[in-house]
C-alpha cells in the first residue's frame, strides 16, 4: 500500500471512529460496487447488497470503536471480508435475516490480505467471463449456460436446445475455444494473470 493511500485509509478511520457523514459516503463510494458484485454474484439482490454494506458498515465502526482494535489489512481488504463474511452466513441461514452477534462474527473474518485478494481476483474474472459472454452468439451463450450452469449433459441440451447430441457436443467445445480466446485477450486479463 502506498504512502498517501496509508495516509487516506488512517484519516477515513479517524473520521469513521468519529462518526462523520462524509467518511461514510467516502467508504460508501469506495466499496460499494465490490460489495454488490460480490453479493449479486453470489444469488443476491441489489436489496441484499444495500442491507449486508449497512450491516458491514455497523460491524466496521463497531470494531474500530474497540480500544484493542488494529486493522491488519487495507481498509478495502477488510471491509470486503466483512461483506463477504456476511452474506455467506446470510446464504447458510437460509433466508433468516436476524442479525447475529457482531463480535463473535469478526473473530472468524480472515485479515490475510493475500487470501482476499486472490479471492477479489477470482471475482474479477468471473465478471469478466460473464461480460465477455454477452458478445458470444446466442447459440454459443445457451450451450455454456446449459452445461457449466445448469449442469446439463449433452443429450439434454439436445434435447431442450433442439440440436443433435454431436453438434452440442462439437459445437460446445467451439464456443469454449473462443470464450477463452475473447477473456485472454481482454486487456484486464493481463493484469490479473
């Protein structure tokens, strides 16, 4: 982390701790779209994503106000693991959305910067993928759907596709090759590599 980004992150804690309205913007401006990818790629709604970042929010400030606390991570870093922390307890709770004791929670958030990181970059590329899907043709879009999402085989994507058991099978393979073409050779790709 850079010097002036250290400096920014300090003075955004500093002014969190306070409970200033425009460092709650500023975090809100910061992380709000990694929170809403992370939630939307993982089956939530954009309600989801604005209820899990006020609860992040909550939990952050919570534990900044500890007189122990220490951010051991960049602030971006821990407050995806916060979100990330969240939704995946919502998603394991079924829809039962009471909130759940905020202390216990953050002792299992991991700090490793390098685990959330390789994580964000996962994310990053499946958003990229699916983008890069949307200049597929449409034929090419419905048999990746079928098989990697739905988790069709061949014979039922012929089936419901309308198309021999051979041409899915040969023509998946060709929609694969240039999806995997059009990802590599995107410009963000090379830096994630």
């Amino acid at each position: 982390m850079s010097d002036t980004q250290l400096e920014t992150d300090k003075k955004l804690l500093t002014e969190l701790k306070q409970g200033k309205v425009e460092a709650f913007e500023e975090l809100y401006s910061r992380y709000f779209k990694m929170a809403a990818s992370f939630v939307q790629n993982n089956g939530g709604s954009s309600e989801d994503t604005k209820d899990i970042f006020q609860e992040a929010l909550f939990v952050l400030v919570k534990k900044l106000r500890q007189p122990d606390f220490q951010l051991t991570a960049k602030l971006g870093t821990y407050t995806f693991s916060i979100v990330r922390h969240l939704w995946l307890k919502r998603l394991r709770q079924k829809g039962n959305y009471q909130l759940v004791d905020q202390d216990k929670q953050l002792e299992s958030i991991p700090l490793n910067d390098n685990d959330i990181e390789v994580k964000q970059e996962m994310e990053h590329k499946h958003e990229l993928i699916a983008k890069t899907m949307a200049n597929l043709k449409v034929e090419c879009r419905q048999i990746i759907l079928a098989s990697y999402y739905e988790k069709l085989s061949h014979a039922e994507i012929a089936e419901k596709l309308g198309y021999a058991v051979k041409f899915v099978r040969v023509k998946l393979h060709r929609c694969m090759e240039s999806l995997r073409k059009m990802v590599h050779k995107h410009p963000s790709i090379k830096s994630l590599n």
